[in-house]
C-alpha cells in the first residue's frame, strides 16, 4: 500500500445547489466529518471515567470491594481508579452505616471533592439508616450530603452496584450544562452552621436526641 497526493480541492465541485434547496458537499479529499453537542460529548467523557472516592464502613464496603474484582471488572465503566483522595475522584461511594461522629467526615470529603461530582449510597444503612434506628446512626447520608443514587439491599449485591453505576452514568449523560444549579454546593446556615436547621434535624432523629438537642422530649 502506498502513498498519494491529496487531490487538488480546486478540481472539482466541493459543493453544489442542485436548485430544490438542498446543498451537497463533495469533498475531493476524503476528509471525515464528526458533528455532536458539546453537552453529550462532555456528558459521554465523564460518564465513561468515573474515579470513586470508596468510603466504607461496614459489610456493604465487602461487596464493594468483590464488585472491583475481576467477577465484576469495574474497569469495563471505567471506574478502576480507586482515588482514595478526594481531590482526584468523582463518584463517593458510601458502604455502610455511618455515625454521627463520622458524619463531619463525611461532610468534609464531600466538600474537597471537586465540581463535577456525585454520590452514591449503598444499602439500606448508607440510605435510611436501616435497623440501626438510634441515638448514634444518621439516618440516612443525604441529610449530610445530597445524593444521587440510592442502592438497596442488606448488602447489596455486586450486581446491584453496577446497575447503580449504569443508572448514575444514564443521569449524567442528560446533564445540560446550561444549568447552574446541578453545581450548587450546600451552604451552613450563617447563625447555627448547620447545614440542616435544627427543627429538621429533630423530626430525622425522632425519638432519640442528637448533637443538637439531647433532651429536647423533656419539657
């Protein structure tokens, strides 16, 4: 196989009006043409390399960690790169239940994490608390931080987690990036710093007391 010149573009027609409103375009040089949106190729770029930021505390961290192995193969999403730092990574992966002691935590490696990021919560205890209904467990860790995708289960299963995977790589690929708000970072409250005011945080934490108001049920 050899090489050839490119042809000549002045020899002929590179494009012509056949007179009905439609325009054709010849081109001499067999040069390839790829037209998309700015948004879907910027979407397709981050959906396909997701850094998880693992934060695990208890049996579901387990399944994430057979997820990562090469039954699962998380290298096929693109997600091999456990960061481990929250400046490198994308995606925080919460696996299991996680304390009130350990929520400002959780908190702050939420907030190191650069723009653009999401979360997932994964099993029953990182999205509701589960049966750990007491004084000492958040109750879900959107109260501390939002959250894109919950995964169910007591743990999950490794399938489970893919299917969120693929569910939060389907949201960001609908991302338009003409909104501002998919980039708001929560803000404390100037008088108390708390992220949820305390009235929201009593009816969360019903029956029991929490930082906040310990004895809040006596008169």
């Amino acid at each position: 196989m050899g090489l050839s010149t490119r042809p000549d573009r002045s020899s002929g027609r590179a494009a012509s009006d056949r007179g009905n409103g439609t325009v054709e375009y010849d081109p001499q040089s067999q040069e390839g043409w790829v037209t998309t949106r700015l948004d879907f190729l910027v979407n397709w770029g981050r959906a396909m390399s997701l850094w998880p930021m693992p934060f695990g505390t208890a049996c579901c961290a387990i399944e994430f960690m057979a997820t990562a192995g090469p039954d699962y193969d998380l290298a096929r999403f693109g997600m091999e790169r456990m960061a481990f730092s929250p400046r490198q990574s994308d995606v925080l992966i919460c696996a299991g239940r996680v304390p009130f002691k350990l929520a400002p935590i959780l908190r702050r490696i939420w907030q190191q994490m650069p723009q653009p990021k999401w979360a997932i919560a994964m099993g029953a205890c990182a999205s509701t608390g589960n049966m750990f209904d007491n004084y000492a467990v958040v109750q879900g860790i959107d109260t501390i931080i939002p959250v894109d995708v919950y995964v169910p289960g007591c743990p999950p299963r490794p399938e489970g987690l893919l299917y969120g995977i693929m569910m939060l790589q389907k949201k960001v690929m609908n991302e338009r990036g003409s909104d501002h708000a998919l980039r708001n970072e929560m803000e404390p409250d100037p008088a108390t710093q708390l992220y949820l005011p305390p009235p929201v945080i009593d009816e969360i934490s019903e029956p029991f007391g929490n930082s906040v108001s310990q004895m809040r049920n006596l008169p």
